[in-house]
C-alpha cells in the first residue's frame, strides 16, 4: 500500500547556515540618465553667474571637481560589482 498522492517531505535547511538577503531591484538606465541630465541642467546657472561675474578661479575649482567627480562614477560604473561573501 504505497500513498502516491502526496509528495515526499522536504529537507529542512540548517540553522546554522545564513540565508543571503535578497538583492535589491535594479534600477532603469533611462532613469538615470535623465536624472543626471536634469542635475547638469541644474547646475548650469550657477556655473554660469560664477564665469561671467569675474570669479574664474571658483568656476574652476568647480569644473575640476565636477569632471573628477565624473571620471570616478564612469570607472565605477564600468567596474563588475564584486561578489558577495
């Protein structure tokens, strides 16, 4: 007399092993991207007073800073992520 209809028991996980957390969704590329134009968009009156009122070394200062910052989020962005431990 076998009993076909149910399944077999699962196997229960150990509690001494972690369960890793789940990974956040992604995030859309076209999101981004808008949102880092709209940043620059916002910046460039600022910018702007700064370059036409007779400051060049702030604006400068800014413009070093702003293409520093530029080049790390590219290296980062081009970089795989690492796996997790």
């Amino acid at each position: 007399m076998s009993d076909t209809g149910t399944p077999p028991p699962a196997p229960e996980q150990p509690a001494d092993v972690p369960v890793a957390p789940p990974l956040p969704p992604r995030r859309d590329g076209c999101l981004t991207a808008f949102m880092v134009t709209a940043g620059v968009v916002l910046l460039f009156p600022g910018l702007c007073f700064l370059a036409f009122a007779g400051q060049g070394a702030p604006f400068v200062l800014i413009g070093l800073v702003l293409v520093g910052f530029a080049i790390f989020l590219f290296i980062r962005v081009a970089t795989p992520p690492k796996p997790r431990q």
